[in-house]
C-alpha cells in the first residue's frame, strides 16, 4: 500500500517535470522574440539564455529526482 | 514492481545505485586522482603550449599582414611606375610618329614639287612640238593651197602669178 | 549489466537504474575505496581522452593546425574567452581548473554515450564533489580576495532598505543551495537521459511497439548527445559566475 502511495507521488512529481519545460519553452522563446527584435544583441546574450534555461531546468529535474526517490528508494 | 526485481538482484544497492553510500568513497578517490590528472596535464603541458601556438599563430598571421601590406605597397608602386612608362612611351610614339609624318610629308611635298615641274617642262616641250607642228602644219598648207590655187588658175586657162596667188590665198586662210 | 528485459511479453521489466551500478571490475568482491571499479575505468578512460585531445592532438606545435589540434583549439578559444566574458581579467588565472572541469565533464558524458558504457557524471557522489569544489573555492576566494566585503553579495544596495534583510535571507538561501542545484542538474540530466533510453529499451520486448521503441530511442540519443555538451557547457558557465561573485561580490 505505502509503495503504490509512493508510486502515485512519482507520478505527481513528473508533472514538475511538464513544468519545468514550460519554463524553458519560455525563456527560449522569450530570447528567440527579443533576438528577432534586436539580433546585433542575440550573439551576446547566449551564455545569458543558457544561464536561464539551466535554471529553469534544475527545479524540474528536482521534479524528477523526487519521482526517483519514490520510485527507487522509498 | 521494479522495486522487487531490483532488490531481489542486487540486492547490495538500493534502488537507485547513486544513493548507495558504500560506493561513495570509490568514487570520490578515483575521481579526485582524475581530476588532479587532468588538471596537471592540462596546466603544465597542454594549455601552455596551445597558447603558444595560438600566440605564434597569431604573431605569424601579424607579420605575414605587414609583410602583405608592403608588397602591396611595392606593387603599388610598381603599377605606378609602369603607368608614367607607358604614359612616356606613348608620348614618344607619338613624337616619332609626328616626325616620321613630317618627314614623309616633306618628302611628299618635295617629290611632288619635282614631279609638277617635270610635267611642267613636259607640258611646255609638247606645246611647242604641237606649236611647230601646227607651224609645219600651216606652211604645208599654204603651199598645197597655193600649189592647189595654180593649177586651178592654170587649168582655167589664166596665167597665175605666183606671187599674187600665194597673198590671196594666205589672205583667204588667215580670214 | 543485467537490464535487458526478460522477454516475457507478458510481464515489461525495467531496469533502467541497473546501468547505474558501481561494480568491481576484477572479482566480486565488496567496494573498498581503493577498489578498481567500472566508474574508476570510465574516469580513467576520460583522462586518457583529454590527454588524446590536448595533449597528443596539439603535439604538432603546427601553425595551420590538423584536425585533432583545431578541436583542441577551440575548446581552448570556447572555455578562455568564457572565463574572460564572464570573470574578467583577474579571471583568467583560474582558466585551467575551470578547464579541468569542462574537459572532465564534456569527456565523461560523451564517453557515456558509448553503449554499454558507464557514466561517472550520473553519479551524485561525483558531481557533488565537482560542485562543492566550485562552492568551497568560490566561497573561500571570496573571502580571501574581499574580506568581510564579500558579504555584501548578500546585502542587496540597490533595494529599499527595509526589504533588504528579507533579501539578504533569500540571497543567503540561494547561495547555499548552488552546490546542489549545481551538482544535480549535472547527475539528474544525464541520469534522467540514460534512464529514458533503457525504459524505450524496455518497450522494444513487444514486437508491435519495436519499431516505434527504436525511433524514440534513436531520438532520444540525439537529445542526449546535445544535453551532454550543454550540461557540461552550463556547469562550466555558472562555475564562471559564481567565480565572478567572488572576485566582484558588489552587484
């Protein structure tokens, strides 16, 4: 019972994991609009939109490693 | 249900192999000797001798720039150079060319100069072959018009003076 | 490794974890620190490649350079002029460790790319250590390089004073929560990579769902193939930040 318990919240916590990509969807689009706007300035905002997506990412890979733990070590 | 297979096999690991603590230690020795490997190998021997080669690269592409920017130089100076020839050569050519029309024109000039007077001297040596002729041409008339005139007036049964015929009829050709 | 499923159309079992497993590579015997395992081999396999890319590809000193050595060029070009964007000039003298990590990571994932091979960079126990090294360095640098004035990275200036310790609060949390953030989004990128494949891998047992089963796993091994240059690209881009903190903590 605990481990099927275990097993509905990894599949909640892979919902952050949705999440988070429409997080990085953002940022990137986000940066292609602005780039299309102003692309003298896009070459030079790269490392900046990597910095943004890496961000956005981590709290969904947090996402997916609380699914792991209830999966795996719970 | 991947929790029992897992367990069941390994039974030493937890589900997830990163959590298993017991390997840690390992993991961080090798990897703190790998690390230390790379890290040397790449501050003593790999990164400065790229930098030197990026340095020589770059001193390299300077001075063959410089060296570049000279001939380009020269070349322009010989393009110059060869241009003022050419201008000068030209200027020549067309000296020589004025001198040798003049020349020829001189020539020309004096040739035909020669040329109008021998005709000229022809022209006048004919005009008076012609005069004399038509001179000798007169004479021979007169005397056969004269000769002519006798022997009519003789054949008419007249005595012709002959010296009355010949003024008659130098009278009648002149008339 | 044990992940191939069992066969039975039936029953779909996945291991996707069982990649992950730390083994001795002689004998079976338990894992001591000094013990040979497979994620020593892979480590070791990641030197070996960065001295082949560095080392031996640059040995030439050629000035119009081969193949080996324009690669190894660039990811000098790609990491110096990073560290010079980012930390600035007084950055440059920590260009080789931070050159250490990026060369470490960007190898270990690609030679995990390999089927059937390990990837050290999946583990925690690794990046939690490249991370704390960044955090430890960073912290103690800031310190020594400023001082106490390396706490005014807390102490927000341009704020209204009254919201100020309230963000002083949430800097300080998210100062710490860097090594983690950092460690993790390196070991679950990949891991969760990795994972996905073996689970499409899992799928190819029933005959009907094969094909699809290899389109996907082909696909994902594209994504992985970028992931793994962008984690290592990103780890080495917030190293280079948070070395910019240190070296200039005022905002």
């Amino acid at each position: 019972m605990e481990g099927e318990l275990a097993h509905i919240g990894a599949g909640l916590a892979a919902i952050g994991s949705g999440a988070a990509a429409i997080g990085v969807g953002n940022v990137a689009g986000n940066y292609l609009a602005g780039a299309l706007r102003n692309p003298s300035a896009a070459a030079s905002q790269t490392a900046t939109l990597f910095i943004g997506i890496a961000f956005a990412e981590a709290l969904g890979i947090f996402a997916f490693l609380v699914a792991l733990l209830l999966m795996f070590a719970v | 249900m991947a929790t029992e297979t897992n367990s069941a096999e390994a039974a030493s690991a937890p589900g997830m192999p990163q959590l298993d603590f017991s390997t840690w230690g390992n993991q961080i020795f090798w990897l703190v000797i790998a690390l230390i490997a790379i890290y040397f190998v790449l501050s003593r021997m790999a990164l400065p001798r790229i930098a030197a080669i990026l340095a020589e690269r770059q001193g390299t592409i300077t001075s063959d720039l410089a060296a570049a920017e000279d001939l380009k130089v020269k070349a322009q100076e010989a393009e110059a150079a060869y241009d003022k020839a050419l201008v000068d050569a030209r200027a020549e050519a067309h000296r020589i060319v004025g001198e040798a029309k003049a020349e020829i024109q001189s020539d020309l000039d004096a040739a035909i100069a020669k040329a109008d007077a021998e005709i000229a001297a022809k022209a006048a040596e004919s005009e008076k072959a012609i005069a004399e002729i038509r001179a000798g041409a007169l004479d021979a008339v007169k005397e056969v018009a004269a000769d002519t005139a006798k022997e009519i007036v003789s054949a008419m049964g007249g005595k012709a003076d002959a010296k009355a015929i010949s003024s008659a009829v130098g009278a009648r050709l002149k008339g | 490794m044990a992940t191939e499923a069992k066969g039975e159309e039936a029953g779909l079992v996945f291991h996707p974890m069982d990649q992950f497993i730390i083994k001795p590579l002689f004998g079976d015997g338990a894992i001591t620190w000094y013990t040979p395992t497979n994620a020593a081999l892979w480590m070791g396999f990641a030197v070996i490649a960065v001295i082949v890319l560095m080392l031996l590809g640059s040995s030439k000193r050629s000035i119009i350079p081969s193949r080996s050595q324009s690669v190894a060029e660039l990811a000098y070009g790609f990491i110096y002029k990073m560290v010079e964007d980012i930390c600035g000039k007084e950055g440059v003298k920590y260009f080789p460790y931070i050159m250490t990590l990026f060369m470490f990571i960007v190898c270990a994932n690609f030679l995990g790319l390999i089927p059937t091979a390990f990837t050290p960079t999946s583990h925690f126990a690794v990046t939690v250590v490249l991370a704390m090294a960044v955090f430890l360095t960073v912290t103690i640098l800031g310190f020594v390089k400023n001082g106490a004035g390396f706490l005014s990275l807390f102490w927000v200036s341009s704020a209204p004073l009254a919201l100020r310790p309230i963000l002083a609060i949430i800097e300080l949390i998210s100062y710490f929560v860097r090594p983690v953030s950092h460690s993790i989004r390196l070991a679950g990128n990949v891991m969760a990579g990795h994972a996905v494949i073996k689970v499409f891998a899992g799928f190819a047992v029933i005959t009907l769902v094969s094909p699809v089963s290899v389109v996907a796993i082909t696909a994902m091994y594209g994504l992985e193939v970028l992931v793994s240059f962008i984690q290592a690209y990103v780890f080495t881009i917030l190293t280079c930040v948070y070395l910019k903190d240190a070296l200039h903590p005022h905002h």
